[in-house]
C-alpha cells in the first residue's frame, strides 16, 4: 500500500441504505458526532453498531443499538465502516467471510471529508507543505505512517492513528498559543505534536524516541516533515525509559502522550518529569475502569489500581486514581483531569492529565 493512497470520499456512500459501524468504541463515537453535525443524511442510514465485547452488546451507544458478530449478517447491512485503523485489515478479512466480497469495507479514517474535520484545529493543517517535498516522498516501501499529518491539498498518509491524531489537541486541552514557550516531546514517532507545538509559536522543540526511530525510517520521515512544513526541531534518539532531568535543559511544557502505559517504571519517569518542566506535564493514554473501595483511607475514596498487561515489554494500564496518586508521591502540586471519556460498556477509558510543577 502506498502511502499516500486515495482516500474516500462520502459521495462513496451514496448508494448504500444500510451501513454498519463496527467496533463500538470511541472511534464509532466520534465518527458519528462529524456525520450527525455534517452530514446528517448519511447519518440517518446508519444501521447499528457491531462489537465482540459481550458488556458492550444489547447497549445504545450514540442511540445506535450493539449487535454481537453472530449477528451482522441477519442484519443485512449493505456497506460496513471500520472505526478502528488498527483492526482494518483483519476485520476487512472477517466481514468479506461472512457478508460475501462483494460488500465494501470501508475505514472511517480514510474518507477525507471526516480528516479535513477532524485538522481544523490543527496548525499544521493551515501551515503550506511543501509540495516538492510532498512529490520527492523517499519512503514509499513505508506502507503506514504513525499520525495522520496534513500535507496540503488534501493529501493525507494512511496512517495508524487517523483521525485520533487530531482529536487528541482537544482531548489534552493542547496550549493553543505556545509562543516563546520550550517543548520536550517524549515518543515523538512522526513527530506530529512536535511540529504541531512548533507551529503554534514555541520557540524551541526536542523530540525524543528510540523505539520508532532505531530500526526503520521514522527519524528520517521526522526529517523530511521538517522539510516540508520549514518548522526546525532538535531531534534525539534515546530511550525514554531511561530519561533523567540531567539529560536536557529545563522546558516549560512536557508532552507524554499516548506513552506513561509503555514505560517500564512510569513513576520514575514522573519524578524525573517533575524536575525537568517548569510548568507542566501533559500526560494521555489508556486507563481501565477499576472502582474498588480503598482499604487504607476509607470514606468513599476508590483504590489506586495499576494492572501489569504484558510483563516482557513492560505495559501498565492503571485507574485515573493511581495515576493521580503518582503524580502526587512524584511531588506534582497540582494534577487536573482534562478528559476522561469511556464508551458504554467499556472497561478502557481515554485519559488526559495536566500535572503542574
């Protein structure tokens, strides 16, 4: 797969009177809120929504009912829409299965109308890429870019994240004016919110990564986005994991965004965050509905709970309460939860935090 392969449009829909969104999570959620507020006729075809979680099933979720697999083809949906990037490939495989080839798959992140959307609050999306680099693109054997990058005239990557990239700036509360202000981003991949704080007026950025950019072509994507957009970033590769605040000068803001459940000691790298920001830290990720009582204090409070999810590469899920006890033994005077969004049924919830120094 190119790159760069054409998108969808949702003129691609117009013959289709039964549409079926599948999974139902936050994907379908905000795929629904663009159409309802843009496109209300495609809107009203939409059938329901399909999902193998047996808590999700029998629900309403965006007042759409939720069908488990076994029962998709009794619903006789004439097109299916992916909401999950992640789960295009592997679902497409299991819909041709049991509704016949002849039904198209679509991906939501891929009709262009929905990503034009979704970047209207990106600066990058209002900053000129330039199209000699755009056309001069060296990494075409690279069939997936991590974010979703606006590259003018409505050119956009397939990407891994979609649309998700750009939700993420109002999630976070990302500042809107950076002017003057230094940047650390930690887990840069493509480097989307390095170039995105660059554009929003701080006057310094450094991205940091290992993992995407030590054994493929992710720092020099990095690189040939820099180009294209003329935005300077100072690039370093190390791993985060072991990051101390020794490392670098001071900045204003930290960026761990979609990271803290990958590390493999997140504490130690909060306490080390707390004395590398002036300002504050924003943090995102996953977090799990676990309300347990709290043995220790009582009065209602819930646990802090943090889940070991894969021991080898060292992967942690916890309670927005355990990661507001981190935050606060790591000697934070402030964490605000900004956003916190988990679809009915779920046990994942999406999580944004402002931890101040």
């Amino acid at each position: 797969m190119h790159p760069f392969a054409p998108l969808h449009s949702l003129q691609d829909l117009t013959d289709f009177r039964r549409i079926l969104l599948y999974p139902a999570a936050s994907g379908a959620a905000y795929f629904l809120e663009f159409l309802r507020a843009q496109h209300g006729d495609i809107c009203s075809r939409i059938l329901c929504l399909g999902d193998r979680d047996p808590n999700k099933i029998g629900l309403l979720q965006s007042g759409l009912p939720v069908i488990a697999p076994e029962d998709i083809p009794a619903s006789q949906p004439d097109a299916v829409i992916v909401c999950s990037p992640e789960l295009f490939e592997s679902l497409s495989d299991s819909f041709r299965a049991t509704l016949g080839p002849q039904t198209p798959i679509f991906l939501a992140d891929y009709f262009v109308e929905y990503l034009d959307w979704e970047a209207r609050a990106s600066a990058l999306s209002r900053r000129p890429f330039d199209p000699v680099t755009r056309e001069a693109f060296p990494f075409a054997h690279a069939p997936r870019f991590f974010h979703s990058m606006p590259l003018g005239n409505g050119v956009y990557p397939v990407s891994t994240k979609g649309m998700l990239t750009y939700r993420l700036l109002e999630q976070c509360r990302f500042p809107a004016d950076l002017t003057g202000k230094t940047v650390l981003d930690l887990g840069a991949a493509d480097g989307f919110y390095s170039l995105e704080a660059k554009a929003r007026g701080a006057a310094a950025v450094t991205a940091v990564d290992w993992l995407y950019w030590k054994d493929s072509d992710g720092l020099q994507r990095f690189r040939w986005l820099q180009q294209g957009y003329g935005l300077e970033v100072e690039t370093r590769l190390q791993d985060v994991n072991a990051i101390a605040a020794e490392d670098f000068e001071p900045v204003d803001v930290v960026l761990l965004l979609g990271l803290y459940y990958h590390l493999q000691d997140p504490f130690r790298v909060f306490r080390e965050l707390r004395r590398l920001a002036r300002e504050r830290v924003i943090i995102t990720g996953r977090t799990i509905r676990a309300a347990l009582p709290d043995p220790f204090h009582g009065h209602g409070r819930q646990a802090s709970v943090m889940v070991l999810s894969d021991n080898q590469a060292g992967k942690w899920t916890a309670n927005t309460h355990c990661l507001l006890d981190l935050l606060r033994l790591a000697g934070y005077s402030r964490a605000e939860v900004v956003f916190d969004f988990c679809p009915d049924g779920s046990t994942i919830a999406s999580t944004a935090i402002h931890a101040m120094v």
